[in-house]
C-alpha cells in the first residue's frame, strides 16, 4: 500500500510548494493586517503614529457610544436590505426572462451581465454623471416628464436611493450569470408535466422555479450582503464622499475617514474588528446552510 501510494504522489513535497505562493498571500495581505488591527484596537496611537498607549476595551466602548457611528450602522444596513432586496428580485426576474428562446439571446444576456465586469469606481463616475444635477440625462428625463428638478447631492433621502441603485446596478450581472445557471438546471421535463397539468406561467415561476432556485438565492443572499458591506467603497467615494452631510457615510467608508483623514487609528482598529466579525458571521452562515443537501417534497 505504500509502494502505490509513493508511486501515486512521488514527490510529497510539491504539492506544498505549488500552494506557496498562495498562502504566503494570504499571510501577508489577510492574517498579518487582521491580527495588527485586532491588535492596534486595544491602543490609543498618537496622530503621527509614534507613540501608542494601551487602553484595553476602551475604543469598543467609545464605538458603541457614538452617535455617529451608530447612525453609520443603521444606513449600511438600509443600504444593505435595499441591495439585497432589489439585486436578488431583479436579478431573479431578468434571469428568467434572459433564460428564454429568443433571436439575439447571446446580445441581451452579455449586454445585463457585463455590469459587473466593471470596477466600482467606474461604476460610481457612469452614476453620477447620469444622476448629474445640470447635465445628467435621468434628471432631465425626470424635469420633462414632472418639472421637477432633483438634486442629489443637497437632498439626504435621494443622495442614499441614488447610491443604492448604482450599488445593485453593479451586482446585477453577477446575481443574473448565478440565477441563469440555476435556471437552465432545473430539468426541462418538470416544467412540461406541469404545463400539461394546467399551470401558468406565473404559477409554474412561484411554485416551481423559485423553490429550486432557493440554494442559489441563499447564496446570493450572502454574496450580496458581504457586498453591501464591504465593496462598495470606491462606489461612495466617487459619488459621495459619505455625504450629503453623513446621509451616505457607510460603516466602510466611516472607517477609512477615521483611520486614514482623521488618523485616529485605534478607534478605526475597533472599526474593522467589527466589520471582520460581521465578515465572519456571514461566513459561517454560508457554509453552515449553503452545503447541505436541498431536498423538495
């Protein structure tokens, strides 16, 4: 047994060194700054950054105290239920309507899938421009259907909506390419017996396609929230800056101006502390329920 296994692996070191470069990465740009940041979390660090002074749990408790950055909390998670909500039911319908027979698919699938092809940044300057006060072409469709002009960039409320459909706009390529992928597994034949039993459309979508499609939506469900939390700052960086005021000014983005504007280091430590456990959460939720078997009565 052992002589196969030798000859099945002759050398027990290569695996090893093919995985290297990938760990070392890992180390590097993940573990190292994660156990830095846990650690700078328990010191107050002076603005210039040579002198730190421990101060235990004390930047937690300033964290939870703050005015500010609970009203950061509550926008990331609006901000999150709205991605959530409107990325995966779009996501869902336009998947359904892109899984037809038509001439011309191939166009109309590249031309919704290729959003998120596209950097966040980019993302970001394609929205404003088109959310633009002066210029933008949505505005003025908006002011010659209503006469009413919109301004983002002064209205609280509207500056938040405007960044959530840029945000699910960008997602929307990645929960349509998952949900085509669901909906050309789901086996033909079940769809025709229920179309010989008299179900519409509409019924064979509800009953049907939505209950097998659950895994992948619990999925997307994941993706989309570590999304919402963690990817869209050059999004609100470009569109933005956190503002109007702090109406925009997300858990992502409050950390970066805390940690490198106003170079309060510890308290922008505790920060990501916090974004690494809801990081871990969600994680754990996903592999928890996404692996098992899905079974249907």
């Amino acid at each position: 047994m052992k002589e196969k296994m030798q000859r099945r692996f002759p050398n027990r070191v290569l695996p090893y060194i093919l995985l290297s470069p990938s760990i070392v990465i890992v180390i590097i740009f993940l573990i190292v700054p994660t156990v830095q940041s846990i650690y700078m979390s328990f010191f107050r660090v002076s603005p210039f950054g040579d002198r730190k002074f421990f101060v235990g749990f004390e930047n937690f408790t300033r964290l939870f105290q703050s005015s500010a950055y609970l009203h950061s909390l509550i926008i990331t998670l609006i901000f999150a239920v709205l991605v959530v909500l409107i990325g995966l039911s779009l996501g869902t319908v336009i998947a359904a309507l892109l899984n037809q027979k038509l001439r011309g698919l191939f166009i109309y699938r590249t031309f919704f899938i290729w959003t998120y092809a596209i950097s966040p940044a980019i993302a970001g300057t394609i929205w404003a421009l088109m959310f633009n006060p002066s210029s933008g072409p949505i505005v003025y469709i908006i002011r010659s259907i209503t006469g009413i002009g919109i301004n983002w960039m002064t209205d609280r409320n509207l500056a938040l909506a405007v960044v959530v459909i840029a945000a699910s706009w960008k997602m929307m390529g990645y929960n349509i390419i998952f949900y085509l992928a669901g909906l050309q597994a789901i086996p033909e034949e079940l769809l025709e017996s229920a179309s010989i039993d008299g179900a519409s459309g509409v019924t064979k979508f509800f009953k049907i396609i939505l209950p097998l499609l659950s895994p992948t939506t619990f999925f997307l469900l994941i993706m989309n929230m570590l999304y919402a939390f963690f990817d869209v700052f050059g999004l609100i960086d470009i569109m933005t800056k956190g503002g109007p005021g702090d109406a925009t000014e997300l858990l992502v983005y409050k950390l970066y101006r805390d940690g490198f504007i106003s170079m309060n280091t510890g308290f922008a430590s505790a920060q990501s502390v916090v974004l690494f456990i809801f990081v871990a959460i969600l994680t754990v939720l996903q592999f928890k329920y996404t692996e098992r078997k899905v079974f249907y009565g």
